[in-house]
C-alpha cells in the first residue's frame, strides 16, 4: 500500500481552485444568522396565505411568552390587533425586567425560562423566540411596564435603534411588542384573519380564564376542550362529549358519524399539529381502556377509534420539541422526576375514563354500538380488502398511475422543511398530468393521474373505496388506509380543468375525502391548485419575438384568475391585447406551468367548519336530488360573455 503525500492529500478533484484560508470563516452576527436562515427557526417564510406560513410562527411567538405569564398566574388579558402588516401584542402580565429588555429582545440564549421555579411549564425554553421575531421584521418596538416604571427599545432588523431609560408611568404592568416582519423576506405577505382567528381560540380553550381580544373582539372560554371539540367538530356528536379532567392533563373524547379520527392535541399551550409522544400513548391508552371495559376481544383498535374525535392537553416540564416550530413532542417524561408520558395519560385514562363508563352506562351503550357497527363493517370488507391489496400490487403503482418524489412527509431522517414541502398533485388525464411531470419538482412533487371521472360516493361505504380501482390505488399512494398518520406527502392537491368536467371532477374528489377521510381535511393537508383562467399578452411584442408559439411568458403577458384581472390586463395592453381562455391544464404549455407549481404557486387549502354545514352541502350537490340541483342552477344562471376571447 502506498502512504499519500501531503500533495496527494490536499489534491483537489476540480480543476478550479476555490482559496480557502482564514479570511475565509466568518462569524455571522446573531440577528444576520437568524436572516439568512429563517428556516432553521420559523420554518417555511411563505407570504400568510398558509396556516403554517412564517409570519404566523412570529405572532406565536409574541403570544407564547404572554401566555407563560398567564400560565404563571398573572394577566388575565391579552390584546392583539393585526393590519394586514403588522401586529401588536400587549399581555398585563409581570412585564420584562426593565434592565434586561434589550438583552431579552436582541441577546440569543437570554431569557427566563431556563429556570424551571419561573417558568415551570413553559413553551418556550431556547431564549430564541422574540429575537427571531425582532430579527426577521423590519420594526420591531418592545415595552415593558413594570411597578410604575416603564422601558421602550426599538429595533429594525435586529439592530438597536433606540433604547430609553426606564421613566414613570401610570400603565398595568405587562408587555407591549409591535412587530412588521420584513417583506424583502416574506414577499407579499399578508396577515388573514381566518388563521389567527383558530390560534386565538386554542389559546382560550387552553387557558380557561383568559380573554383575548382581536381586533376589539373578545375570545374566552369556560368549558377548555368541551369547548373545543363542540366548535370544531362538523358532525353532531353521537353522545355527550366525554370531559375530563386532572393535574395537568385535561382530555375530551366522544365520536361521530364518519370516518376516520380525529385528533386536537396540546403541550404546554402549544398545539402540536404533528402529534408527538403524548398523542401516541393517548390514543393506545383511550384504545385499551375502551376495549378492556367492553370485554371483547375481537375488536380491534380500529374498531374502537373509527369516527372518533378527541382532544388531548398536558403539561409538562422542560418539554423537548422535534424542531424549532414546536409540532411535534419529543418528550419522554413529564418532568426531570416525573414518570413517563406514556405512564402519566395512560394511568389517568385508564382510571377516570373507566370510571367514567362504569358511572354513565347510557353513553358506553352507545359507544358499544358504535364500535361494533366497526367492526361488522370491518369483517363484511376483509375478503374485498385483500382482494384489492392484491390487485393494487399487480397493478404496479409506482409505475402506471404514481409518479412518485423522493422525499415524503413520514421520512424522518430528512430536515423538516423538506418533508412539509412534500406533495402530490391529482390530475385528470394524460396531459394534464404531463405538463406537470415535464416541470414538477422530483424532489417533492409527485403526480397521480386519474383515468376519466371517479365515481360519486356520496352515501356509500368504505367497501366500495376497495371495489374501485381509482380510489383503492390512490388511497395506497397516499398510505391512508391504516391511518392519515402515515399519509406520505404534506399536500394534497387536486388539480383539475377550469371546465364543467374539471369541476366536477374536483367536486367528486372532494366528496370522496370528506366521506372517508374527513381528517385528512381538517388536518388541513387537502388544497386546490388555481390555474390562471386566462392569458393576456401583447400580440405585437409576442409575435416579433416567437414566443406566442412557445408559448413562454414575457414582460407584456399576464395570467389572470379572474374576470376582474382579466379586464385589468386588457386596459395595461389596449386594442394589443390578445386574451386566450385555458380550458384545460393540457392547454398550457410545461414552461408556463412552472410558475404555477412553483414558489408562487396558488393552492387553497381546503376547510372544514361547524358553520359551512359539510354534511348538507354533500347531500344537496352529490346526493340524489337531481331536481332540487336543476332548479337552483336555473334561478342561479349566469351567462359569460366570450366575445373578446380567441
């Protein structure tokens, strides 16, 4: 063996030399780390039209540390008004020691909260939260009121603008933040009322006793997840909500009419939208308890949690989270000398909630009868279930309707980021499917294709998912036959022609996952992708440079979604205008398609309300009332005026 030289060590394989030496490494100030790094701290940046999105992380973040006041005793308020720019949070809690308000808000790893006997149960435990906020937006002022004193710091970017003395004042103790996060990061970005609105109200139903008021509107809650599950649920519960609760941890369960489950989990305030130690042992507990008071051992766990909808809530010291966006639980134990999570639920469940049964005979008969209408349903679908596993095996999946992505949501070695980034696109035909696989992202975009239209199940059973090829083989691409717990992309989308068909077909898709899989919607995982209805270019420019054959875009077109863009772009372009209508995905070309699946692209989530009345919209537009639908199509028709359009 020959020992290397230190020139065939330090050889490098490129031709071109990259100098390194130690003006080379560089020691990022905290707040340009913080900037130049977003994702490892909010997440996604996104521009708010997303739940998820990083400017929501932010107003978290002011509001996490509100809370811990008043999880500590102090402060029964909260104010919150939020522009569509920016927002201001004022909490009547301790306020921040006036000497340490600018440390607090611009010194990474300061805080509170690593001391336990103040901050026993928090949220946030890294000393990173406001600073993230304070660096990420453009202003940001912070004061603080305490005992008649008060401190005012402002920053932009993170840098200190202004810091006064502490000087006299007749305000309540507590803190004021006011933040504009910075649009040369989130671009675009708006605050929408409809994904604070759902934040506020955990808040409130988590912290029975506080008020807070958006906007001049007061959220408060008496009841904590009673209230809860009685405003999210969209069916009428099958019994009264079962509510119980001990030392930090507070549980509510009950079921419905549907399937699949659905969860709402909770630590420390925090709404832990991707489960974590706690959901897992409250689910097996909530599971075994249920079928060791009923005695039967043929029933599965399946069985038992089909239509069910639970809340879960605890409190623990120290809690260690999966990422800095606090998702998941990765906790073991309550505390540093506490027992397991896993021992802490399941020996509170098993105890209160059997106890509860053993009090309240009428509501576990009903449980019962649930559960075993499960298992019939279960049995009756075996021989079709292997059935269709088989076929979807033969069928070669992967090859024929998948064009799967490499990286999927339940990857757990890849960063968090990227697994949220994960989709699938559900298109109609071929060519649909082709100007997206020619430009989609292989990393994270996969396609499935549907073969003409899929069939109405509205009012049908489970049975006939397995009997149906479309749906049997799309519902083992997502991997949601067990459990949406294995579902294998972030988003879901359907993307369909802007036509009568195309519609259709979305509303047929749409029916499908509210029928069966009604949490695969309410965990917010199901979106539409809006393609634009029309393109407006300038046909003179177009045609000197070629590019009305290519089909590519340039400075003088413009992709309109509405009839209101539409008009707009025709008066920029004048009597140049040349409108072209897209009837069909397969109309626009894969070049144009990039920006529509791209960084801008425009999906709307789909949501599930008490108020939207899901179970009547599905009766009246995909039950059999053929009649009562003809008669409100004709007194709601609108005639188009395609004249203008080529």
């Amino acid at each position: 063996m020959t020992t290397p030289t230190n020139t065939d060590i330090q050889q490098s394989s490129s031709t071109e030399e990259v100098y390194y030496g130690d003006d080379a490494i560089r020691t990022l100030a905290w707040n340009a780390h913080i900037r130049q790094r977003p994702g490892m701290y909010i997440g996604k940046l996104g521009d708010g039209s997303a739940s998820d999105d990083g400017i929501y992380v932010l107003l978290k973040e002011v509001l996490d540390n509100a809370i811990d006041e008043f999880m500590m005793g102090y402060g029964k308020l909260i104010k919150v008004d939020v522009t569509p720019v920016t927002v201001t949070v004022r909490d009547y809690g301790r306020g921040i020691p006036l000497a340490s308000l600018v440390d607090a808000s611009a010194k990474m790893n300061t805080g509170a909260k690593y001391d336990s006997a103040v901050f026993k149960k928090s949220v946030g435990l890294n000393g990173v939260g406001i600073k993230a906020v304070n660096a990420l937006s453009v202003d940001f002022i912070i004061e603080s009121v305490r005992d008649g004193l008060k401190r005012r710091a402002v920053f932009t970017g993170g840098d200190l603008v202004e810091a006064t003395d502490p000087f006299p004042t007749d305000e309540p103790n507590g803190t004021f933040v006011q933040f504009t996060p910075d649009n040369t990061l989130f671009r675009d970005y708006r605050f929408r009322e409809e994904h604070i609105v759902p934040l506020l109200k955990n808040y409130t139903f988590l912290n029975t006793g506080l008020t807070i008021e958006f906007n001049g509107k007061k959220y408060f809650s008496r009841g904590g997840l009673l209230d809860l599950l009685k405003d999210y649920m969209t069916n009428e519960p099958l019994y009264p909500i079962i509510h119980l609760k001990g030392d930090d941890i507070e549980i509510a369960i009950t079921h419905a009419n549907q399937y699949g489950e659905e969860y709402y989990s909770f630590v420390n305030g925090q709404h832990t939208t991707q489960g974590g130690t706690h959901l897992t042992a409250f689910k097996e507990s909530v599971s075994r308890t249920f079928k060791d008071y009923f005695g039967r051992a043929s029933l599965e766990y399946s069985d038992i949690r089909n239509g069910i909808v639970c809340a879960v809530s605890i409190k623990v010291e120290e809690p260690v989270f999966e990422s800095q966006t606090k998702t998941k639980l990765g906790s073991r134990e309550v505390g540093p000398n506490g027992p397991t999570v896993a021992k802490f639920i399941g020996d509170f469940v098993k105890r209160e909630l059997d106890n509860y049964l053993h009090r309240n005979l009428d509501v576990a008969d009903v449980i019962l009868k649930k559960v075993l209408e499960s298992e019939r349903e279960r049995r009756a679908m075996a021989g079709v279930t292997k059935k269709a596993r088989e076929q979807a095996k033969k069928i070669s999946l992967h090859n024929k309707k998948l064009l799967d992505c490499r990286v999927h949501l339940t990857d757990a070695r890849v960063p968090e980021e990227k697994r949220m980034a994960s989709s699938i696109f559900i298109t109609e035909g071929d060519s649909a499917a082709g100007s997206i696989t020619k430009i989609r992202n292989v990393e994270t975009q996969a396609v499935f294709s549907l073969r003409g239209k899929p069939k109405n199940t509205y009012g049908k059973t489970k049975k006939m998912v397995y009997e149906n090829e479309e749906f049997n083989l799309l519902q083992a691409a997502l991997n949601i036959e067990e459990s949406i717990d294995n579902l294998r992309y972030n988003k879901v989308i359907i993307a369909t022609d802007a036509d009568v068909d195309g519609m259709h077909i979305r509303m047929l898709l749409l029916t499908f996952f509210l029928q069966f899989y009604p949490d695969l919607v309410k965990a917010g995982h199901v979106y539409i992708l809006q393609t634009p209805l029309f393109r407006v270019r300038n046909k003179k420019t177009s045609k000197r440079s070629g590019k009305i054959k290519k089909g590519a875009p340039d400075d003088e077109t413009y992709y309109c979604y509405t009839d209101a863009e539409r008009i707009t772009a025709i008066n920029n372009l004048g009597t140049n205008a040349e409108i072209t209508r897209f009837k069909g995905l397969g109309e626009i070309s894969p070049e144009e398609f990039r920006g529509f699946i791209g960084e801008n692209m425009r999906a709307d989530r789909v949501s599930m309300h008490k108020e939207d009345g899901v179970a009547e919209l599905l009766r009246f537009y995909m039950g059999k009332n053929s009649i009562e639908r003809q008669n409100f199509i004709i007194d709601n028709l609108v005639i188009e005026d395609d004249s203008q359009i080529s």
